[in-house]
C-alpha cells in the first residue's frame, strides 16, 4: 500500500510541476504572416471634343516691288498648281492621355480652311488592397502508438500528446506489457535560418 501511495504523490508532483511549468511558459510572439496583395486597375474612357471648321485671319502680308520672273516660265502648270487643293494633318498630341490633330486645307496659295480633332483619354486608377490573415491558432490532440526495449526488455505503448497554442506539448504514454506510466512534455525550437 505505501508503493502506491508513493507512486501517486510522485506523479501528482509531476503533474503540478508541468503545469507550473507550461503556465510559465511565455506567450508566444506574434508573427504577422499576413499578406498584403495590392492591385492597380486602369480604365480608360474616351472623351471627344467637337471640332471646329474655321480660316484664320491675315496678320500681315509682305509684298516686294521688284518680282524678279524666271525666263523660261510654264503659265500652264503655275496656274494648275495655284488652283489645286492641298490637305495637310498636323498631329501634335498621341499618346495615352490624348489625341489633338490640326487638318489644313491650302486652295489659290492660302488657308481655305482649318479644323482640329481632340480626344481626351481620361483614366480612373482604382486601387484594390486585399489582406488575407492566416488560420487562428488552435490546440491539437494527437493519439498513437510506440515500441521499444533492449535485450533484456521489450516494451509496447499507447501515446496522448496534446499540443498547446503556443507551440508545446505534453505527452502521456502507458506502457502495457511492463505496466509503466510516462510523462512527456516538448518545447517548439526555433533555428534561425
């Protein structure tokens, strides 16, 4: 009866050492494992500006008193090229955020007319951030089995261990063939890599 009641008051003091000592334990760092996915989207719109048709006006004209004419002068083709129609485009703006043209029409040596083509490119940047937090720490129960022994002794066990929040474990293993009883507890390790 006293091997009993030894056995008992040794795995009692067992069982409040580890609880002391699990209860000690620091809390574990928290770790942000968080990630942070931020997305970019461009969208484009395209907004016209009507043209207008319009001929500018004369600043100032030069004129020479002496107009020097070559000899050998085709009357035919100076007037075929002073009564032919010239277009002329003029593109100052084309890239992403617009279009701006400047067509001409040139008829008898001056500007018959003039029209401009706008296009505004306007853009709406919207900005997605998404966080995705990882799964919340939870306990674990694991159950499994063991074998082992040396020449003389051979033992088969069945094992508990439970896993805390904070990265340890205790370990409860009974051993049926030599009919022992043990009390394991684990540590988590961190390396540094």
């Amino acid at each position: 009866m006293k091997k009993i009641g030894t056995t008992f008051l040794i795995w009692a003091m067992s069982i409040v050492v580890l609880f002391f000592v699990f209860k000690r334990c620091n809390p574990p760092r928290i770790i942000d494992n968080s990630t942070t996915t931020t997305v970019y989207d461009t969208i484009r719109d395209t907004t016209i500006v009507h043209r207008t048709a319009y001929v500018p006006k004369l600043v100032y004209q030069e004129t020479e008193k002496l107009v020097y004419v070559p000899v050998d002068v085709d009357t035919l083709a100076i007037l075929k090229d002073y009564y032919t129609r010239r277009f002329y485009a003029d593109t100052t703006l084309n890239d992403s955020t617009g279009f701006f043209a400047i067509y001409d029409t040139i008829y008898m040596n001056q500007i018959w007319s003039r029209y401009t083509k706008a296009e505004a490119y306007s853009q709406t940047i919207y900005k997605t951030t998404t966080i995705t937090q990882p799964a919340p720490l939870h306990n674990k129960v694991f159950f499994g089995f063991g074998a082992g022994g040396n020449k003389d002794r051979f033992g088969l066990s069945g094992d508990m261990m439970f896993q805390t929040k904070r990265d340890n474990a205790l370990a409860l293993s009974y051993d049926a063939i030599n009919k022992e009883i043990w009390v394991k507890t684990y540590w988590k390790v961190r390396l540094k890599k």
